[in-house]
C-alpha cells in the first residue's frame, strides 16, 4: 500500500501531507491526555510490530505495493482512531526517512490512507458490529480498514494519473481484500491474547466492549 515518490504531483501530495499533519496534530493532543505509563510500552511494542509486518510486500502493478496494515489493531486496543494515526505516522515516517519505503513527497498521502482512513474505518466499523459478536467485529473491521484504505489509494492514483481506474481497483483492491484475511486474523488473535493476559492494558474495560462478549 505504500505510494512511492513520483506517482502523486505536487501540489497533490502538499495537500495530502497538509491534512497529514494536521491529523497527526491531533493524534498528539490525544496522546498527551490519554496515554500513560502502562500504555506507552505497549504502544511501543505494537508499532514495532506493525513495523515488521509492513516489511513484508507483494508488488502490484503500476508501482505500489500491498502488504498488512496494522491500523484497526491499534485503533481497537486503545479506544481510538487517534491511536492508529499516531502510530502508523510514527511507522511511516521512519520507513520513508531511513529505509525509503514509501519515500519523502508521498509520506502525507501513506499517513491519510493507512493511518487516518485506516484507523477511522477500522475503529468505527468494529465499534458499529461490535453489538453483535466482539470477535466478528474485530474480524471485519481489520479487514474493512485495509480493503477501504487500499481503494482510497486506488482513487488518488487515478487523480494522480497513474492508475487507470478499472485496473487501479482491479489490483488494488483484490490484492488487500485477500490480504485483508490474513490482517484480520492476526488481529482478532492478538486482541483476544492482550485481552487475555493483560486486561489491564485494554483500553475498552467496559463488559460491553469486551472483544471476547457474545
């Protein structure tokens, strides 16, 4: 899913890293007042394995890639979608300034798919489903975040002109809704081992958000 330099214009991808940092600002001010010393180091520890999953990429025509996202497990595990912008701005960053992964002009661009539509689809799908069974909430959402983020993608490389947009949704969209399966799978088994092991780290204590209720 990561956009490489050179396929968004500018001033396409000015205005993409301008609502970018204008999320990421929030994302902050919710940190600053919702994180405290037991949540930090799972953050930690979580972006580290988002990190680790994004390193594996399946490329797909036309110059982009697909691979597992990691925004609904965030959003979820902490109570947010201001968690998933925080933390996939944190991963992007890193991997467009040291290791040229998505690159320097399309940063604002991967941050507004993966982190913010990612993190908003994935967080309110699963708190929308969550009513009927936690853990096929969690399923779908961690899918729905990566398919929706992959088609949001898919569209701006077509206002890019990069994309033709039969073959843009074609790819885009096939790859991550396959790839959404294995997303949603390792998500829903995290979730339920922190849940677990360490209810005390899951941001929703309420029964009714409990992933595991009926």
């Amino acid at each position: 899913m990561h956009i490489p330099d050179g396929l968004i214009p500018f001033p396409q991808w000015i205005i993409y890293i301008a609502i970018s940092f204008i999320a990421l600002i929030l994302a902050l001010k919710w940190a600053r007042n919702n994180l405290d010393e037991r949540a930090i180091p799972l953050l930690a520890v979580i972006s580290a394995g988002i990190f680790a999953i994004q390193a594996m990429n399946i490329p797909i025509p036309f110059g982009t890639s697909g691979h597992m996202m990691g925004a609904a497990l965030v959003a979820i595990i902490f109570g947010s979608p201001w968690a998933a912008v925080l933390v996939l701005s944190i991963v992007l960053i890193l991997q467009g300034l040291l290791f040229g992964d998505g690159g320097i002009t399309a940063l604002g661009v991967n941050i507004f798919n993966m982190g913010v539509v990612g993190g908003f689809v994935g967080f309110y799908s699963y708190k929308s489903l969550k009513r009927i069974n936690g853990k096929f909430a969690v399923f779908i959402a961690a899918w729905a975040s990566i398919f929706i983020a992959s088609i949001a993608a898919a569209f701006e490389l077509v206002v890019a002109g990069a994309f033709p947009i039969d073959l843009g949704l074609i790819y885009m969209g096939g790859f991550h809704a396959i790839i959404g399966l294995i997303e949603a799978a390792i998500t829903l088994v995290v979730i339920l081992a922190i849940q677990n092991v360490r209810p005390d780290l899951f941001s929703l204590k309420d029964k009714k958000s409990e992933v595991s209720s009926k």
